[in-house]
C-alpha cells in the first residue's frame, strides 16, 4: 500500500503528487532532496529510510526529475521499481515536450494516468500472488521421502517453517482462519483490508493535524488541572471544601461547595487550521453536491500543489517575502487580545530573527512565521527567575521574620478575592497568615476581607491546627495611612510570628499621580519581599498603559536607588475570555516579570498556575 507518490524536480519543486496529506510526507522527502538528491550521494540504491518511511524513488536524468513512492519501511511492496518505471514513461509520454524552462510552471494533472498505472502493478503484483501452484502428487512430495526419524529431527528444526511464515505477506488471521474456505483474493484482500486500516494515516495528517488528535484525545480522557508543587492534586482542592464541616450558624457568602475545585476557563489545547484543512473540515460536513464542488474548487486552485509549488529548495527569506504572512499574525495576535503594540513588536522581532534565513525545500513562509512567533511566546510567558513563594516563605519563617507580599492594581480587578484565595492556598500549605486591610479608601473593603477571614478560619479552625490560629485580619478602618497600617501590621506579624503578611491596597488608576504617590510609599517604607500587581485577563491595550505607568510610578516616586517596582503578576478572571488569553503576554512583555498565579474563578480553590504551552496553543489557534 502507497502513502505517497510525488514527482519533482532534482531541485525539489514538487509538479505532481498522489494526495492532499502530502505534507506529513514533506520533510521525508526533504530529507531525501538534502541528502540524496542534492549531493548526489547514493542516488544508485534509489532507496532511503526515515523514521517508519522508506522511500523508493527513480531519477530521470533527461528530464531532471525524480520520481518517489513514499510507503511504511514495514511493507514490502515488490511492484514499485516496474510502477515507477510506468509513471516515469507515462509522465514523459504526456509531458515529456515541455521545455525545461516552461516546466516549473506547468500545472500537471497526472492523476487519471497515476491510477491506471498503479491498479495496472497492483494488480501484476496480486496476480503472482494468487497464481495457483499446480498440486503435486504425493509421491512428488517431501513428505513421500522423509522416514520417521527425518520428521523427528525435523522437529528440532523449525527454521524452514519460520521462512515460510516470513515470506507470506501477513500471518493469517484469525478471522480468515475463521473463515474457513476463504479464498486466496479473500485472505488477500482481508489482509490489505487490515493493513490499511493499521498503516493509512487517519484522514488528518498534516503536521498540524497531529494536535487536534492530541487535543481530542486529552479531552476525551479529561482536562487534568494544574498541581501545585506543594500545592496537592485537584482532587485535593475538591477535598478541601471543608465547608461542609463547618458549624451551621457560620455565614458563608462566597463559598459555594458546589464551585470548590472545579477548574473553569482551562485553556484548551488548540490547533492551526490551514486552508486545506478547513476544507477537509468542510468537506466533512457538507453534501455530495458541496463536496463536488469542493473537490473542483480545490482541483482548481491545485490542493496541496498550490501550496508546494511557490516552494523552492533553499529559498532565502527576506522582508518582502515575511511581511503578507506577518500582517496576518499580528492581526491574529490582537485579535487574541494581545495588545495592538506588543503585537507589532513581537511581528518585528520575528521578522528580525528570519529576515535572510534560508528555508527548507518544503517549508513554507507562514509555517516558519508561526514557528519562530510561537518561540518567542513561549520565551515570553516563561519565567527568567522562578518566584517559590512557599521556599522563600520558609525561608523568612527560619530566619523569624514574617513573609510580605503587596497586592495592588485598579478598582474591581480582584485583589482582595485573588488575595483571600492565596491566603486559603498557604493555609493549606500550613502557615498562617495576617491580612493588613490597607485599603482604607474603598467603603466595604475592610468588611470584605473580614468575611474572608471569617470563611478561611471555618474552613481551617485552629482546632485543626494545633491551635493555632490561621488568618487574623489587621484592621484600623478607614482613612488612615495605608503605609503606617501595613508597617504595625508586619511589626504585629513579627512580634506574634506569623508566617506571612498579605497587604491588600485600594485600588488606583494608573494615572492618578496622589495615589500612585502613596502605593510607591507604601512599597517603600515596608520593603516587602513579593509586589504582585493583579490586572484582569479581559484587559486589552490598557494592560500596557497600566504596568507601564504602574512600575514608573513605582520607580519615579519611590527616591530610592532601586526603587522595588512589580515583581509578578496575578492574572485574574481567566475563566471569563474564553480563547483571548492575549493579556497574558501583554502583561508579561511589559514588566519581564512571570504571571504567578491565574485566577479561574470566585472559589478559594480557583487559583491556578500559568501552563505556558496551553497559552501559547491558545494564542496560536
Ligand atoms: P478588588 O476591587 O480589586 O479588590 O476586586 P474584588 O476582589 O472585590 O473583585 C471584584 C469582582 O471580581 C468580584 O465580584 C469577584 O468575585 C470577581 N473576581 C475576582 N477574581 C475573579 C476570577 O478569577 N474570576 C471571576 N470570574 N471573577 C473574579
């Protein structure tokens, strides 16, 4: 059975080719093209291995082309040299008079005389196969010969039985035994039935295909959430509602046990669709008349030959070249929600890094674009320094001072919710906590972190812990100076030794100089060891304008040498914008800084960690 059959020139431009999942084949052949074809090594054994393919091929010195049946190393097919030899002469017969210079450009419909020519070997092939060998008489018969001690011996002997078994084209199966008084062209068809079946490529084959199989296969097996490191399975977030246990008369407002541990907004695995697969996708789906229609469609525009033919080996890249396919990524990215600047700063640094590269035979500009962009994504959202917040924390607990982090951001993004849920994670993590309510400006905020500490304290009484008591809340109302709350708060933590400090602060607009005054102050006179800045994953370009003003406030207002600016990131609401998870990458371009935690939802157990491959799919889809 053929997977492929392709006719190109020495040079590797494809004129003709068997079938549309061609490009599961491309770098088969490229391989072939670089380092056979090309350097002219080992043309004469016209036979070439990689991975599960072997590739049988003919060159034709005259017309400089080269003809190659791509098939699994696995099979032997004992019919190719005689059908390459009928396309090479079929091929010429049709289009043996075009000049050389005109046959790049040709648009060579070869498939009817491919067909003919095939089922022509295949069938030569199955007819030696089924010959039937004349039956001969028992006295013509080894058997007739042997005495019974040859057959004892002959026991000891089973390599001639193994011969056989290995020269039948497959063992026979079950089924076929079944049968019974099948005949040889039933075996024989049952056998290529199932070889097929074992060996034929589902119908998606691209390498863009392989993904969605992937994608479908985990989604079939189910979505595993994110582990903490010292975080405990999902499983384990289920297990910790305890809300459940918690006395009656204790209000809950927030704690809904029917939420606890669900993971929402889990980024799905994603896939690129190409144009070709769009079709397969809608030929999938449509009627025979659409599906005609289709076929002619793509006919005309010459499938995957269209796309083989603007390719030719060792191709230089240059801007000109780039800029069709790096408009469409940086239209793709806003579309993603990356902000519009990141976007064309992240298609220029592409274009820097491919701009005069030289492409492989079959590679196309687009697949290149999209390999170095989702690259550089992955550089982008993946951590230069690693911040473990539960080391570090040990660490300040060992050396009898409290653990700080300072939350800030604008209005309504989710500190104190996202603060509440990393308070509930280090409970779980076993240290206790105090929450300064530093947001003295906001009517309410102190009462909601009140709720939450009541909640968290239900959820872990200190009856559970050794009697100690897990959240205490810092509170001095409202209008006071938050920097002189936190700093009591931190020396109350140290007196008391209390493991960590979370600082909740008002929230402020990026603009509003008074109070972007205040947040550096606040920063500098407590020097905490973690500024985590909490911006809503449903931000677009205003993320840019946020950090950017954020961090030179911190740094303009604080007149200190090193001013201590944002050092992580607490991406909020990712359960809500679905596959624009684009603010993840504004966010983390800006600052250089990781995204420590991804709120998923308004549970306690909904805080999650960054999957950089997951954004980056997403992004990419
Ligand atoms: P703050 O003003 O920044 O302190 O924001 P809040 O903590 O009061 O949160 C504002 C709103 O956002 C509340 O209704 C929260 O329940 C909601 N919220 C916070 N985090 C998330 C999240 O990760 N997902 C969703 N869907 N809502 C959230």
């Amino acid at each position: 059975m053929l997977d492929f059959v392709v006719i190109f020139t020495k040079g590797g431009v494809v004129l003709w080719h068997s079938n549309a999942s061609g490009s599961s084949f491309a770098s088969c052949i490229n391989s072939l093209i670089r380092g056979v074809i090309l350097e002219e090594r080992n043309t004469e054994a016209k036979y070439f291995e990689e991975d599960h393919l072997a590739v049988q091929f003919k060159l034709d010195n005259e017309l400089d082309l080269v003809y190659a049946a791509i098939f699994q190393k696995v099979i032997k097919l004992n019919y190719l040299d005689g059908f390459l030899t009928e396309m090479q002469s079929a091929f010429k017969d049709k289009y043996g008079g075009i000049p050389a210079a005109e046959r790049l450009g040709g648009d060579y419909d070869f498939d009817r005389e491919y067909r003919r020519v095939l089922s022509a070997a295949e069938e030569a092939s199955a007819k030696q196969v089924k010959a039937p060998k004349a039956m001969r008489s028992y006295n013509e018969s080894q058997k007739s010969k042997k005495t019974v001690a040859s057959m004892i011996q002959d026991d000891k002997k089973p390599a001639e039985k193994r011969v056989n078994i290995q020269e039948s084209p497959s063992p026979p199966s079950k089924s076929s035994e079944a049968a019974g008084g099948a005949s040889m062209d039933d075996i024989i068809r049952e056998n290529r039935r199932k070889l097929r079946e074992k060996l034929t490529p589902t119908k998606k084959t691209s390498p863009g295909d392989q993904k969605p199989s992937k994608a479908a296969a985990t989604e079939k097996a189910g979505k595993k959430p994110r582990v903490w490191d010292l975080g405990g399975s999902s499983k384990d977030a289920i297990n910790l509602d305890r809300s459940k246990d918690t006395p009656e008369d204790v209000q809950y407002q927030n704690i809904n046990s029917e939420l606890v541990g669900t993971m929402q907004g889990v980024i799905r695995d994603l896939d690129v669709e190409s144009e070709d697969e769009a079709d397969e996708q809608d030929e999938e789906e449509s009627s025979e008349e659409e599906q005609q229609e289709l076929q002619s469609r793509k006919s005309k525009r010459g499938g995957l030959l269209s796309y083989f033919k603007g390719i030719v080996g060792a191709k230089t890249m240059t801007l000109a070249d780039l800029q069709p396919a790096l408009e469409k990524m940086r239209d793709h990215l806003i579309s993603k929600n990356v902000a519009t600047e990141i976007a064309a700063k992240l298609c220029d640094s592409v274009a820097t890094s491919l701009d005069g590269k030289q492409m492989g035979t079959f590679d196309s500009i687009a697949s290149q674009v999209k390999e170095a962009l989702t690259q550089s994504l992955v550089r982008i959202l993946s951590p230069k320094r690693r911040i473990d917040i539960i080391r570090d924390a040990l660490e300040s607990k060992r050396n009898g001072r409290p653990y700080t982090i300072i939350f800030c951001g604008v209005n309504g993004v989710g500190k104190s919710t996202n603060l509440a849920k990393i308070c509930f994670w280090l409970i779980e993590n076993d240290f206790n906590v105090l929450i300064a309510a530093c947001d003295t400006f906001r009517a309410g905020a102190v009462e909601q972190l009140r709720t939450h500490t009541r909640h968290l304290n239900a959820l872990h009484p200190a009856a559970k812990h050794d009697g100690r008591t897990m959240v205490q809340l810092y509170e001095k109302g409202y209008g006071k100076d938050a920097a002189g709350i936190a700093m009591e708060a931190i020396k109350f933590a140290h007196d008391t030794r209390v493991d960590v400090v979370l600082v909740d602060t008002a929230g402020r607009m990026q603009d509003n100089e008074p109070l972007m005054r205040s947040l550096s102050k606040l920063i500098k006179v407590n020097n905490p060891d973690l500024v985590l800045f909490v911006g809503e994953a449903l931000v677009g370009n205003e993320a840019v304008d946020q950090l950017v003003k954020f961090n030179q406030s911190l740094a303009d207002y604080s007149s200190n040498e090193n001013p201590h600016i944002i050092d992580g990131i607490v991406l909020t609401k990712f359960d809500t914008i679905d596959d624009k998870v684009g603010a993840a990458i504004s966010m983390t371009y800006i600052t250089g800084q990781p995204i420590v935690f991804v709120g998923t939802g308004q549970t306690y157990a909904d805080l999650k960690a960054i999957n950089v491959n997951a954004v980056v799919n997403s992004l990419m889809k």
